[in-house]
C-alpha cells in the first residue's frame, strides 16, 4: 500500500468527518489502529490534514471571514459596523476550547485517544442529538446570538477535544439549545472552526519545525495528497452539510453515531 494512498484514504476521512458532525478524531483513530494506516512522522501528516481543512473553511466562508476580520477592526477604530458584535462573539467563544487544548494536549493525546472512549463518547453524542431535536426550539438566525450564548457554544466546544464528541456535532447541538436553526448552528460552528483550525495547525507547525526532523520525499507526496484531498473533500462537505441541515434534522447522524459505536465495540469485545 503506497504512502500516496495512505495519504489519500485519510484525507478523504478528514474531509469527511472533520464537518459532519460524526468526530474526524474518532474515525483517524480507528483507520490508523486497524487498518494501520501510518504515515511517518504523525505530526507532520496532522498539519497537512488541518490545513486541508483550514482552506476549505477560508475558500467557503471567504466573505463571512472578511467580513468579520473588518468588524473587529473597525470595532478596535470604534467605527459602527454591523459585524463588529459577531466578531468579538466568534474570538470568545474560541477561547475555552484554545486555553483547554493548549494546556491539556498531552493528556488528552496520552490517556482519551483509544476506540474505547470513541464507544462511550459516540453513543452520548447520539442520544444528545436526539435529545436536542426532540426537546429544544431552533428558529432564530445566527444575528439573534447573544454574547451569553456564544460564550455557552465556545464552552461546550471544550468537550470536543474528547475524540469521539466531534467539535461541529457539539457546537452545532449547542447552537440549537440557544434557538439558532440548524443551518445557522453550523454556519457558526464552522466560522468558529476558522480560529480554533488555524491555531492547531500554527502549533503544530511550530512544533513540527522546533524538531528540526526533515521531511523524506514520499512523506512530502504525502503531505500535498492530504492536503488536497482534506481540502477538496472538505469544501464539499462544508456545501452538503449546510444545505441538509435547512430540511433535515440531525437523528441520521445520530443513528450513524449508534452505529458505529457499536462496530468498535464489537470488534474490541470479539
């Protein structure tokens, strides 16, 4: 099995799961622990998966993130600008998955990155889901978000640094608690994706180049594969997802997530 390959078949699983609400850490996790899919240097292929995805999320949302990158400023220069508020509600709510993942990255990596967390975490997403759909009004636009509420999102984004929550499933369940329709959930949940994606690749970056490891010719394939593909894949995704989300509910991820969690439990009990 070429390294090529390799690089595709995750990227493709990246593209796939990092926006569907379905956990991309719980799906990497397994690909590489059955089907031992490995490519060299983890790090360095981790940074290539994250910036595939990073420009799927700029390329998508280019006129939302210029558009908030000039409310912010023009909220620092104290000119009006309609903008201004949902800038400063995306940079908050990235704070407490940031500070959590930056302080907590080698326990978390250490002692939660194993398909039987993925068991318990992907059967709690589902139920929540169902839960969510079931109990909770969501009918407002992203411009009803109050500060509180986008503070409640970044908040249970922490809980997504646990492989198997999926960062989009619980931003977006949270977004619906708070009353945004589902389409506008997601919408927040990948604006908020821009911050949070750019900063782990900027780490990981730096970590991968603090090792002074060099990069072999096959892994550097690798790395433009992954990128490719994560990106490619990812806009699509992004695309699918948002236009699902304004006619259907989010139970066929739940039943997906029940789904799975079942398989791995099967395949670590048998």
């Amino acid at each position: 099995m070429t390294v090529a390959f390799m690089a595709f078949v995750l990227g493709l699983i990246q593209a796939l799961t990092e926006f569907l609400p379905v956990s991309s850490s719980a799906h990497l996790i397994l690909a590489r622990t059955w089907m031992h899919f490995d490519i060299g240097d983890g790090l360095t292929f981790d940074v290539a998966l994250h910036l595939g995805t990073l420009i799927a999320i700029v390329v998508y949302f280019w006129r939302d993130l210029v558009a908030l990158a000039r409310g912010f400023v023009n909220s620092i220069l104290r000119r009006p600008d309609p903008m201004s508020r949902m800038a400063w509600y995306v940079i908050i709510a990235c704070i407490p998955a940031a500070a959590v993942g930056f302080v907590f990255e080698k326990q978390i990596e250490t002692y939660l990155r194993h398909p039987a967390v993925t068991v318990v975490t992907l059967i709690l997403g589902a139920l929540v889901f169902l839960w969510v759909e079931k109990r909770f009004r969501h009918d407002a636009p992203m411009e009803k978000l109050t500060l509180g509420r986008a503070i409640t999102i970044g908040c249970v984004q922490v809980l997504s640094l646990v492989p198997g929550i999926s960062r989009s499933g619980s931003t977006i369940v949270a977004g619906m608690m708070c009353g945004l329709r589902r389409d506008e959930a997601a919408r927040f949940s990948f604006l908020l994706a821009a911050p949070i994606t750019f900063g782990a690749v900027l780490k990981k970056s730096l970590d991968l180049f603090g090792s002074g490891t060099p990069i072999p010719h096959d892994e550097k394939i690798a790395l433009v594969v992954g990128i490719l593909t994560s990106g490619i894949g990812g806009f699509l995704v992004i695309r699918f997802l948002l236009n699902f989300l304004r006619k259907h509910s989010l139970n066929v991820f739940a039943w997906y997530r029940i789904a799975l969690a079942l398989v791995v439990l099967a395949v670590l009990v048998f």
